[in-house]
C-alpha cells in the first residue's frame, strides 16, 4: 500500500557529522535532549489495530512519519522490545529503506522509539548514557518525543539512536565493516566456553552486520581464550588481543556505579549490549544499551557479581586489575554519578517531558506513580557518591 504524502512543515538541519573518539555523542537535532520533539505516524488503521493485536510479531506495515515536521515516506514499522512489548503502549521500530532502497532519515536506516513502560521515572535510560558518556564509553543518543498515531496522542517515548554501520562509523573513527553483534538475552550465561564452533555463539550474539555471512570466529576464540586461562594476570594476558582491558573495566564499573542490575553481570546473567569486532581485528568494544533498569538503589555494592561472570572474575583476581576497577568506579562518581552532575539534567529532563507525561494514558503508570518515580531518582543520585566512597576509602 503506498500512502499520500503528509502536509507536514520544513526540514530540520542536515545531519552533523561525527569522527573520532567513542565518547562524543550524536549531534544530530532530532537527538536534542531539551526539546520535547513530535514523531507522527500515519497508516492504515486497520494495519495499526493489527500491530497492537500481534505484538509479539515482528510484521512490518507501512506509514509515513515526520519528525519534527520533517516527513518521511514509505517506511516500515513494527512491534519492538523485549519484556517491554505491549499492546497498549507499543514499543516501535522505523526501518527507514524497508520499502524504499537505501532511504535515510538524517543518516540513520532506523529509528527507535521505546515505549518506556518499564520506568514510571522516564529517567533512567537518559541519565545512564549520560554516565557512559562521561566515561569515554560509547552509547546510544536519546531524547524524549511525543508520538502521535493518525493524529492520536500514544505518550511519551524515547526516541534512541540505533546501533548500526553509522552509529559505528560516527563512534570509532568511521570504522563500520566489522562484525557487530547483539546479544540475546539467554537465562544465567556468564561468559562460559561453549566449544570450537564458531556457529554456535550465534544464539547468544545475534549478528547486525554481516548477517548473511557471519562470523563468530574471533568471539569464539575471545571466550574459549579467557576460559581456558588461569585466572588472574594470565587471563589479562588472554584477554588482551582481544578487548581493551581497562576500557572493558571501565564499562563494568560504570555499571555498578549506576547500580545497574541487568547488565554485564546481570541478576539473572549478561544482557543489555552490542559487541563490535573492529575491522580487520580480533579486537572487541563493548556497546551501552537498553540501560532502563539502571539506578534501581541508592545503595548498591561496587563489586555486585563479578564473581558470577567468567571474564569478569578472571580479570579482577589480578590484584592491579581489581584496584584499576575500584578506581574507575569511584572516578564515575567523582566525574558523573553525582548530584552536582545528574540533577541538573534530571530537572532539565524533566521539564521537558513533564506535562506530556502526565498527558500519556497509555503509560502503565498513574501520575502519582511518575512522580513518586521522579523523586525516587532524587533520593538515589543524591546517595549514590556517598554510598560508594563509603565502600572504597
């Protein structure tokens, strides 16, 4: 089916090109986290009825979308998430060249919108990568935008940057052919040996480039390396051709310094990010994402499960391994996770999607809720440097 064009307004600024360091952020305006942006989308209703109805269907139907006013036509839009799908609020995925060959929207194939049904704050993923950030670690641009659907308001979302070849391009110095994957959350994974075939970390590491030619080689020997290592200075030494070690430490230690608890070493075992094999390298970089359950405590201990997760345990039984972690978790919060740092942003935030928020009945939250969860966030930042110079002198 194809769709009239949408009377929507002018064009945005063209996309702001990026290189270099992973650490700086997309600067592209539809990302700007002080405005509440407007994402509209009009299709068949009987296609959007249909989506909600088989939400758990990665079908695609085809809308036209604005951003902001700036339109986009032909494009395809399905049901996304995890735990997070929903037929009241659905998440949603926009793949820009569904329908059109090699169509791009400010440089991006495909937009997130995430449906934020699992934070009543709608504070968590934005303050997170703002952490990362700050910590030279590369992660996803996001910013708040109402979403309307065939001119009904469906709430608040976060419109958050995809990881593909241009995030990779634009984080690592125009370095985008290697071999990026997600991976796919399997109950109590930590890392462990799975065997020689490379094929068969595919389950847990789902390809994002490459796809119709995989390789897991390079993972497969990173893992088995790490494993078969004693622990301790020989599996630094194992690990090394491999991944940056101490921007790996990094990584770890700004999750527990955001008590992050469905991370790396995750509650019920790894989840929640993308690897990259650079070009031409055996060498990984590890990727922030979906960081919604992070500030779950105020009080939250700086070595939380690293025990339970192979590479971890094997690289901090290094004694100068372990103090290079402690020492970047209290760096993140002298230098991010803090009150000085995060409260400023949490009110900017929040004055930019308050009203809306309150606004959205299709959050699985009352106001009250979003409120208390607000103040919540408050209480945690506010204790979360005291909590950890408590723990590391």
């Amino acid at each position: 089916m194809r769709l009239r064009s949408l009377p929507y307004g002018s064009a945005l600024a063209l996309v702001m090109a990026l290189a270099g360091a992973p650490s700086v952020r997309a600067a592209d305006p539809i990302f700007s986290a002080g405005v509440l942006h407007e994402l509209r989308i009009v299709m068949d209703p009987v296609d959007w009825k249909s989506l909600r109805e088989n939400f758990r269907s990665n079908t695609y139907y085809a809308a036209n979308v604005s951003v902001d006013g700036e339109v986009l036509q032909q494009v395809g839009i399905r049901s996304r998430g995890k735990g997070s799908r929903s037929a009241d609020k659905p998440g949603l995925l926009v793949d820009t060249n569904k329908y059109v060959s090699n169509q791009e929207f400010h440089g991006l194939k495909k937009l997130v919108l995430d449906n934020v049904v699992q934070d009543a704050s709608f504070l968590h993923e934005p303050l997170a990568y703002q952490v990362f950030e700050a910590m030279g670690i590369a992660s996803p641009a996001i910013s708040y935008t109402r979403v309307t659907v065939n001119d009904e308001f469906w709430g608040v979302y976060w419109l958050i940057e995809n990881i593909d070849k241009n995030f990779l391009a634009a984080r690592f110095g125009g370095d985008k052919e290697g071999n990026l994957f997600k991976y796919e959350y399997v109950e109590n994974y930590t890392f462990t040996d799975k065997g020689s075939d490379p094929n068969s970390y595919l389950g847990l590491f789902k390809p994002e480039t490459h796809e119709d030619k995989p390789d897991a080689t390079a993972l497969m020997q990173f893992v088995s390396a790490v494993n078969g290592a004693a622990d301790g200075a020989a599996t630094v030494a194992a690990a090394a051709p491999f991944i940056d070690v101490d921007r790996f430490i990094t990584y770890v230690a700004v999750e527990n310094a955001i008590a992050e608890q469905d991370g790396w070493t995750g509650l019920e075992g790894m989840n929640n990010f993308y690897i990259y094999q650079l070009t031409g390298q055996t060498r990984f970089v590890v990727i922030a994402w979906d960081q919604d359950t992070s500030f779950v405590s105020g009080s939250w201990p700086v070595l939380q499960r690293l025990e339970t997760n192979v590479l971890t345990r094997k690289l901090l039984a290094d004694p100068a391994k372990k103090q290079f972690y402690l020492a970047q978790v209290k760096a993140a919060a002298a230098a991010a996770v803090n009150s000085g740092f995060l409260l400023p942003k949490l009110e900017a935030f929040y004055g930019v999607m308050r009203n809306a928020v309150l606004a959205d009945t299709k959050k699985p939250f009352t106001n009250d809720e979003f409120e208390l969860g607000v103040q919540g966030m408050r209480g945690v930042i506010a204790a979360r440097q005291p909590d950890i110079q408590a723990q590391i002198p």
